[in-house]
C-alpha cells in the first residue's frame, strides 16, 4: 500500500511539472507576439524566421533556399494557447511549453509540432 501511494505521488508531482511548464496565453502574447523574430524548427529540424505581430498577423521564412515554404497567416490566443491559420489551410492550435533555457515545445494534442528559440 506504501509503494503504491509513493508511486501516486511521484505521478501526481510530474503532473504538476508538466503542467507548471505550459505558458498561459498571456505569457505567449508578451514572449513571442510582439514582432521581434524568432526562430522556429520542426521536428525534421527545417528552420523558420518568424515573426507574430500585435495586430495578430503571423509570417514564417525559411532559413534555407531548399527546405520550408514561405508563409502569412493570422493567429490569436486560445484558452490554453494560441491558434493560427496560414493561408490556404485550416485553424490549427497549440500550447506553449517551456522545454529548456531559452527553448519551447509547441504542442499539437500530444505531440511536438515545432520547437522554439529565442
């Protein structure tokens, strides 16, 4: 019974880890959607200038000539995150989480969509 309510415990406080390390939307809006660039990455390691602006326009450029494509879209904070739509596709939504100094996983679901630096 001692093991398993110490091993309660353990899983309730990675939780709290986890949880403590996703950004509110207001912190997103003041750390990345202020119009200074940023670098963004995907989970194949394409890397991308992109810059959210006030006014709740996005674009993204690649760093190479040979992989990403250049984009604008629009974005705006959700109630756990934020959501952007690119031109030509669908609203897609994310949360922030912090993943290292200066470093943040972007989460779609469960899963990694992009990795951010400043």
């Amino acid at each position: 019974m001692r093991t398993l309510l110490l091993a309660g415990a353990a899983v309730l406080a990675s939780i709290a880890l986890a949880v403590a390390a996703v950004l509110a939307p207001k912190d997103i809006q003041a750390t990345f959607f202020t119009g200074q660039a940023f670098t963004a990455a995907t989970p194949s390691n394409v890397k991308f200038k992109m810059v959210f602006t006030a006014d709740g326009k996005v674009t993204r450029e690649p760093f190479s000539k040979t992989g990403g494509a250049k984009g604008e879209g629009t974005w705006k904070l959700s109630a756990d995150g934020f959501c952007t739509t690119w031109k030509g596709s669908k609203e897609n939504c994310f949360r922030v989480q912090a993943s290292g100094d200066k470093k943040w996983s972007i989460i779609a679901g469960t899963t990694a969509a992009a990795y951010w630096t400043k």
